[in-house]
C-alpha cells in the first residue's frame, strides 16, 4: 500500500486490523495520543484529505493513497500554523495531552463551526481546563505576555514546553520506542474475592511471540503501598506485586511479556486459573457489621480491627459535643454520600524500563519519580544508585498518579530478561484497576442558636477504602480539616476507613476534602433554612478569621499558619457577583431557577513530611539552569517555577533553561500533590535562585572594589555602581579562580498556610426530565501574590469543572458482583465542552506568610465547594434537597416527583 504522511510517501503494508493511529505512531508520528482507543476523546485525531478523523477507529488501510496528516506536518517550531499560535498564545492547554487533537480538529473550522462550539467540538474531549482556554484559543484570544527581566511575576507568561505542545513535540511518556521492546499485559481477576487455587501457563507460552508468564509464585514476596509520600508509614503495607488471593475484580492475576500487545493479550486469554471464590462485600457499612467477610487476616499488623474490616480509625473532639446540642436552638442532621469518582486524565497510567550500563532504568508517567524510586529500590532489594526513575511530560494527574502501580511490573520484567519492557493501560483498565476517589458516606450534625451561632458541629465519616488501604489513612485525616472551616466550641469528629472488595481508593483532587465539605456545606444550608437565615450570612457569623485557633481533630499542636482573612473576602466576591443577576436567561418560564453557594477551606501542603530540593547553575551560555524534582502534568508549576527563578535573578524567563523529574538529573522531590508543587518546590526554587545570585553580587562587588549593596543584577549583566559588568566577564573571571555560581537548596512543607475558595451558581431545572443548566458560575480564590495570573484562571475553570461532572454527570457504575459496567468514556460521561459554562474568577487581593514570593497554590482546593453549591442551588430552584451525587436527571425526577406537584416558574 502506497501512504502519504505529512507531504512524504512511502509504501508500508499495515497489520490486519491496525488501526491507523498505532499504525502512525509505529511511524513515529508521537503526536497522535492514545487517550481511549474509541472515538470518545479525540486525542488521536488526524487528517484524511484534509478531513478530520479520530485514527483510533479508522482502519490503517483506509488511508492507503490518501494524504494523511498529524500534528507534526501542520507546523513546528518557529513556523507555527496560525491554530498552533492561538493556542499557545491563549494559552489552550495544560498538561497538553488532548491539544494536538484539539488543533487538529479546530484548524478545519469555518465560522459558523466556530460560532457552533458546543457542537463543533463534541469529538473532543479536555480533562484539565475547562475549555474556556480552547475557547480562547479558537477565538484567537491572546492570553500570554512577556515579562520584562526581574518582571516575570504577576505576568501571564507562556509555558516553556508551550511551542513544543502545539506542534505535538512534547515528548509523553509513551512518546518512544526501544530496540528489542517487549510489551507487558496483565490478566485481571472476574471474581471480587477469591484464592487462587492453580495457574496453568502452558497455554499462554505456547502463543507465538511470548516470553514470560508471571505469578504470584514467581514476583518477590515483599509487601509495600502504592500510595506515594515521603512517610511510607502513613500507608499500610498491604499490597503484593502479584498475590494468591484477589480482592477486587480487576486485580492483577497473571502477567504475561511478550513481543507485541497482542501476543501479550493472547497470552492472557490462554492462561487457565482455577480460583476458590471466597464471599465478597462491597458497602463499608456491611463491611463493619458482624458476619460480613474478612479481607485481610488477622496476622496483618496493619488493620485496626480486621473482624470488622477497619483499616484505620479516628475519634477526636474538643469541647462537650452533648452540651453543645443542649445550648442549641436548631438542630440539623443529614446523612450525605459521595461516590467513587475516576481522574480521566487524558494520558493512561503507563511504563517503560530498560537496563543501560547496569543500571535499571524506569521512564514513566507518574507524580513522583523520586518516591517511585524508593518503592522500586525496595521491592527489588536494588542499591539507590543502581536505579533511574524520570518522567517526560506527564498527560494528567490530579492525584491519580501518586500511585506505583504500572511501574513495579515493567522493572520487574526487565531485571528478568534484560530487556526493554513497555507497561500501557488501557482505559478500560484506568477505570476498573486505577485508584478513583474515596466513596464515602458522612453523617453531619450541627448546631446553632436562634442567632445562627454554632454551639455543636458532629461528623461521622465511612470511608470506603476498597481491597487495599493505599491513602486510606490520610484522606481520613484530611477530612477532619472540613470541620476546621467553622468556629465552634464544640466539635466530634468521628470516622472510620474500611476495606470492601471493590477498586482500592486513592488520591484524588481535593483529597479527603471534597466529600467532607459536600456535607458540610450542604449541611450549613439545610441549618440556615431551619433558621430562616441567608446561607452566606450564617457562613459568615461562623468562619474562622485570623486569631481563631485552627481546630481540626489532630492531637497536639500543628503547624498551620492562618493570617489572612481571605475566606471572608472570597464570601463577600461570590455575594456581590451573584447580585449582578450576570450569565445566560433562563431557558423559559417552565424551568424551575435557583441560586447557590458553598465555601471551603483547604491547607497548602500535606500534613506529612514534604521536601523538595532545586538547583540553580548560570552556565557559559549566560542561560540558568534550574533542576527542580517536580513533575509537569498540567498544573503550571514548570512555568511558576521558571518564572521565579527569572524574577530573582533580575532576567527573563527565556533564560531559565529548566531540567526536571529525573532522579539522576535533579534533586530529591516528594512529588507534585496536594499544592506542593508550588509551596514546597517554588520555595525550593526561590532559595536556590536567591543563593546564586547572592554568589553572582558578591563576587562581582569584589571583582570591581564596590560595596555589594550597590550591586543589582541585570538581564545579562550585574550593575556595580555606574559600572556594568557582563554575566560572560564574571564567568570568565570566577573560573580562573575555580568558583561556579551554583547553589543547591532544599524546602519543606512546614509551616504550612491555608487557602480559601467560595463557589456561587445560578442554575435552571426542568421539573419533568430533572435535566439541570447552569446559568451562572463565579468563583472567587485566595489565591495571594499572583506568579501568572492566566494559570491561576486556568486552574479554577479546570477545577470547577471536573467538579461539575463530579456532582452532575459522572457515575462509577458497579453491578451486585462488583463488574463496573461503564469502563469507558462514553458511558462514565465526564464533562464536554457544551456541559461547562465559563466561570467567572474572582481573585482576592492578599500576602501569604509563608509561600514563595507570598503565593500558595491553588490547583487542588477550587474543587471543593463546587458541588455542594450546585446541590444548594438545586434545592433552592425545586425545594428538593439531593444528598447524594452525582445529581443525575433521572434522580432528580423521582426526588421532584416524590416531593411535591409539578409547578413551573422560578423560586428565585
């Protein structure tokens, strides 16, 4: 078959059944992304005589004497096509895993498809931005600016891999091939409980191509957490690589190596196991109860109470809590349910490894590579300089990958055959086998007088933490912060974490927060209508203010600094904006309106040690090089961290050449959650930028006699006096005397700040199909000193509308075997461009204490108070009051129906 790709032909006879989007990457044309290998996403999009197609369902063959083209051959570098330049101009992206399909799909537009978005666009799919940067992008809306040198900060610069993104030039983690690459693929367990009585793999090896078929007999027997953080001890060491007994159906069986995928799958297909299945439980209440089936054994030093399947409890209070309902006027209580929620991050969870020069290399898509190592190095018994983990640019997080679970398999297949090994799931296994959000169930009393003072505040919170405990401990303890929001003498907090046989939890944006304050703030919303009260004034008569004691439920002191007052700034922003009566009409008179509001308040660093090590070198070239241990996945913090290093050392961010995420190439990092990116890293940064240019005066306040105080740096020069002296003479001065400005400093997660959000909506209902719009959205952040003003935006609307789908769309469907049946995007449905209006960001004027440059990271916390503002505006637009998501239509109709006659018109 003759093809022509990007202006080049060449004849090339494609597999049976290729597709023609592994077919172009098997090219190298690594521009075309593997976001679902099923024309949900549109990551892989691609020409075909100029037309848009999705290649992940387009036969190869039908491309043969066609012209294809990716993003590669519509422009590079220096030679942008005016699409490529809008959206990096705007910018349109964040991790950047979805943009070359975005380009390719928008740069077809014609003016009524650009007028049309909705529709235009619907092939598409963006988890990280909430669409109004591709909006922007499309409209030609420019966004970026330049900074003047010593400037950086406060301005909107581009991200340095921007030009690399558009033109599909980043490199993912997948983005490459190795000779001799072997592909890993993994059996999963049908059953939700079961031993695994035999495993016969004689089957399996007969398949031509396959070379290995791995069991539980045949992994090291050392037992460890996924989970990621710098204390593994925070963590039960619950977990096995392979195990004889399976807890979850999807849980890793067998895992067979083989030349290509499909002979891996084959392999797969042929294994025979024979299981003995065991009882299963999948509720965390059932799983409590007396009876209920045991998942862990008792000889497991890591569960509390494992008759009861307790992994970990707490129970903290101050005050008398039955004295505190005593002196009440009111009291509320309602019990709330949050489901299990998936990250949908764009690229899948995969790995590659390979052996060079001795040592165990591992590239991967992870938020961690520094504690991915430590993990490897124990599970292996491998000597620290043996092993190299880094990542490339990473398609997405949001906590999903503070996990080891593609990592660990790939090494393993590599130290046995010494050979490359490629890991790459698939999105079906992203949903069924990835750590998705804590379901969790939460019971909240308050409360208060006739003058809207809390006297008592309650929680008891059920975890479900799935088979395995992976940041079970943790997101528990998080939790407790949702009851430190609100000033009260009085407080219990209790609640309890619980294994089921269903996918284990793990880390998700809000962590351990947004469940908590779903409850909480709808809570405060049922207790001021029971108080005749407006639901923003009662939040105000209760909020901590700065001089109030933090008082979450850890025993002892903490170290949370709190001086700004910013959470009643954000309260006063969403009021007066609501006021406005902005946004889009109602649909018409039959639609029910309502309006509504929740606040949150979220620490800016984990709780638990967090350390990040930088390096700032100046170089021949007079560019900077910055060596920072944080990963790039969309949440700015490469572009945060250039940009402060510019700012101290009196340049541009174009001289700042920044290497990160390689553990043989940077320091030490904890990883990039929780905020840390930007708190713990950024700080790191700023001492290190501050050291070398401290070196840089000194030595030129020396070279030319004058007092460094009337030094300064300049872009290329530092001014001593009225003289000033090139960056090149110094260089070239210092090593004659064997001095290198270079310095190496280190941050850590403590003291830790708070930051704050209010969310606000106006939405419409329709009280017969429960089909809900949203008119209006506004957030208002704390979000202090502004590093870059378009990412901290970008950030928000990326927040408010993962939690959107969080509370309205999406569903982790799972059947009374513990099947999740809707493994895909289709069917899980998180957001689309038409589901997401445009959030108005309101951002407060205020200092931090403790961030870099007095900023704090925002990227984690705008999730929180969206979906309990969504449910309290529902519940104003129909009196119905949902207290469990998602808020699906179906659900909705029956709540409406149950509750009263269909009336039409606005309550508002």
């Amino acid at each position: 078959m003759t093809y022509r790709v990007n202006g080049k032909g060449f004849d090339e006879e494609p597999d049976p059944g290729q597709c023609l989007r592994t077919f172009l990457r098997a090219l190298g044309h690594f521009g075309v992304k593997k976001g679902c290998d099923a024309g949900d996403c549109g990551a892989c999009t691609v020409w075909l005589d100029g037309a848009p197609v999705h290649s992940c369902i387009t036969p190869a063959f039908r491309a043969d004497g066609r012209e294809v083209t990716t993003i590669e051959g519509l422009g590079a570098p220096g030679n942008l096509h005016p699409v490529q330049r809008q959206f990096r101009d705007a910018p349109g992206f964040q991790c950047g895993f979805c943009t070359a399909g975005m380009i390719m799909t928008s740069a077809t537009f014609t003016e009524a498809q650009k007028a049309d978005l909705p529709r235009a666009l619907k092939g598409n799919l963006c988890r990280c931005t909430g669409y109004r940067g591709i909006e922007d992008a499309v409209k030609g809306v420019v966004g970026v600016a330049k900074a003047a040198p010593g400037k950086a900060v406060g301005t909107s610069v581009g991200a340095p891999a921007a030009e690399d993104v558009v033109t599909g030039r980043a490199a993912f983690t997948m983005d490459t091939h190795l000779d001799g690459m072997l592909h890993l693929k993994v059996l999963h367990s049908p059953h939700a409980h079961a031993r695994i009585v035999s495993i016969d793999k004689t089957a399996a090896l007969a398949v031509p191509g396959v070379h290995r078929v791995y069991t539980w007999e045949d992994v090291p027997r050392r037992r460890f957490t996924t989970a990621i953080h710098t204390d593994h001890l925070v963590d039960p060491d619950d977990t096995c690589l392979l195990d004889r007994t399976v807890r979850f159906v999807g849980q890793r069986v067998v895992a067979v190596l083989a030349d290509t995928v499909g002979a891996a799958e084959e392999g797969c297909r042929r294994v025979a196991v024979e299981y003995e299945v065991l009882p299963a439980v999948f509720d965390a209440e059932e799983a409590m109860a007396d009876g209920a089936p045991q998942l862990h054994g008792p000889v497991d030093p890591f569960v509390l109470d494992p008759v009861h399947n307790t992994l970990v409890e707490i129970h903290s209070h101050i005050g008398d809590i039955d004295a505190g309902f005593a002196a009440a006027d009111v009291i509320h209580q309602g019990t709330y349910f949050s489901p299990r929620v998936q990250h949908a991050h764009l690229e899948t969870h995969g790995s590659i490894a390979w052996m060079e020069n001795g040592r165990l290399n591992v590239r991967t898509s992870s938020q961690s590579p520094s504690i991915a190592k430590v993990k490897l190095a124990h599970l292996f018994a491998l000597r620290p300089d043996r092993l190299r983990v880094f990542c490339a640019r990473v398609g997405g997080g949001f906590g999903g990958k503070q996990e080891v679970i593609s990592e660990d398999l790939a090494a393993l297949a590599t130290l046995d055959t010494g050979r490359p090994v490629c890991f790459e799931y698939t999105r079906e296994e992203e949903f069924t086998t990835a750590s998705p959000r804590h379901p969790m169930t939460l019971t909240v009393t308050l409360g208060a007088t006739a003058n809207g003072k809390l006297t008592a505040l309650q929680v008891r919170n059920v975890s479900n933490t799935g088979a395995y405990g992976n940041h079970a401990g943790e997101t528990l303890f998080a939790g407790g912060a949702a009851v430190m929001i609100y000033r009260c003498p009085n407080k219990k907090y209790d609640a309890f974490s619980v294994y089921t046989n269903t996918v284990p939890s793990g880390a998700l944006r809000g962590y351990g927060m947004t469940q908590p304050a779903f409850a909480v703030e709808c809570a405060m919303d049922e207790l001021a209508l029971a108080l005749h009260m407006d639901p923003l004034e009662l939040r105000r008569r209760n909020i901590v203010r700065p001089g109030d004691p933090l008082v979450s439920m850890a025993e002892g002191p903490d170290d949370v600094v709190f001086t700004e007052d910013g959470l009643a700034t954000c309260i006063d922003l969403v009021d007066e904006a609501m006021a406005r009566n902005a946004g889009e009409p109602s649909p018409g008179p039959d639609w029910l309106v309502g309006n509504g509001v929740a606040s949150s308040l979220h620490e800016t660093a984990p709780p638990t040690e967090h350390l990040s090590e930088a390096w700032v070198t100046l170089g021949d070239d007079l560019v900077y090089e910055l060596a920072v241990g944080t990963v790039e996945f969309g949440e700015g913090t490469s572009t945060a961290h250039v940009q402060i290093a510019a700012q101290q050392l009196g340049t541009t961010p174009s001289r700042i050449r920044l290497v990160q995420s390689d553990t043989d190439r940077t320091g030490f990092d904890t990883g990039a959650f929780a905020s840390a990116g930007l708190f713990v890293a950024g700080n790191a940064v700023l001492r290190a930028a501050n050291a070398v240019r401290d070196r840089i005066l000194e030595f030129a306040a020396a070279h030319t006699g004058v007092h460094v105080v009337m030094c300064s740096m300049d872009d290329e020069a530092v001014v001593c006096g009225d003289r000033r002296v090139p960056l090149a003479e110094l260089i070239a001065t210092a090593r004659t005397r064997g001095i290198r400005f270079s310095a190496a400093r280190k941050a850590y997660g403590s003291p830790r700040s708070v930051t704050s959000n209010a969310q606000g909506f106006r939405l419409a209902v329709h009280p017969v199909t429960g089909e809900i719009r949203i008119l209006y959205s506004v957030q208002a952040t704390d979000a202090a000193v502004i590093i870059n003003p378009a990412q901290v935006r970008g950030q928000v609307e990326g927040g408010v509308a993962q939690g959107i789908g969080f509370a309205l769309t999406e569903h982790h469907h799972v059947d009374a075997h513990g099947v999740m049946v809707n493994p895909n995007f289709r069917n899980y449905r998180i957001p689309t461009y038409a589901d997401i209006p445009r959030t108005e960001v309101l951002l407060v004027n205020s200092s931090d204490s403790v961030g870099p440059l007095r900023s704090k990271g925002i990227a984690e916390c705008c999730i929180n108070p969206v979906a309990p503002a969504l449910a309290n505006a529902l519940h104003d637009a129909t009196g119905v009051r949902c207290r469990a998501l998602p808020l699906t239509p179906e659900r909705l109709y029956r709540q409406i129906g149950e509750s009263r006659p269909v009336t039409t018109g606005s309550r508002t």
